[in-house]
C-alpha cells in the first residue's frame, strides 16, 4: 500500500464573500468524505481570525487525491475561487511521517 497523501490549505476571502465562501466550502465536507480514498477531511476557521479558512486532506494515494479534484463541483470551484478570494489558495502537500498504523 502506498503513502497516504496529504495536504493543508489556507483560503482568505473578500470580506464581502466570506459568508458565501464559508457555505460553499462546508458544503464539499460531506460529499468529500464519501468518495473513495478519502481517508481524512476537515474544514477550519482560525482562531484568531475567523474569516481565514483552512482545509485539511488525507487521502489514500495522490490519484485518489486527483480523482477527487477532477470531480465537476471542484472544477467549477477551481475555475471561480479568485471570485472569493483575496488572494489564490496557500496549499501545501505534504509527506506523512506518522501514519496510523505505523511505529515512530
């Protein structure tokens, strides 16, 4: 089995659009969860700014990752994010060191 695939992002909405924004993403929550390789999904808003949102993703491989991201509904969201957004998406994929399942 190979490494599963992770990642973190930030999004900063326009003021105006961030309600909006806040809806769009919470919505992707549950229809994420149920697709295949999806073994982790979590959305955020900071603490100590809460129009500042954050995502958190764990799939089981980078073409479940892939798959998920070709999805119409993510598309779409891809295409029109700036519309939202003060600036593009901070996305960071990252390499998993602690995996469930594994010794330190």
């Amino acid at each position: 089995m190979s490494q599963p695939y992770a990642l973190v992002g930030l999004a900063r909405p326009k003021p105006e659009r961030a309600a909006e924004l806040r809806e769009l993403l919470l919505s992707f929550v549950e229809p994420t969860r149920a697709e295949e390789g999806c073994l982790q999904y979590h959305f955020h808003a900071d603490k100590e700014d809460p129009s500042v949102f954050a995502f958190y993703e764990v799939w089981r491989s980078g073409e479940d990752l892939d798959r998920h991201l070709e999805l119409p509904r993510m598309k779409a969201f891809w295409e029109s994010r700036m519309d939202y957004l003060t600036e593009d998406l901070e996305i960071r994929r990252l390499d998993m060191l602690s995996p469930y399942g594994t010794a330190p």
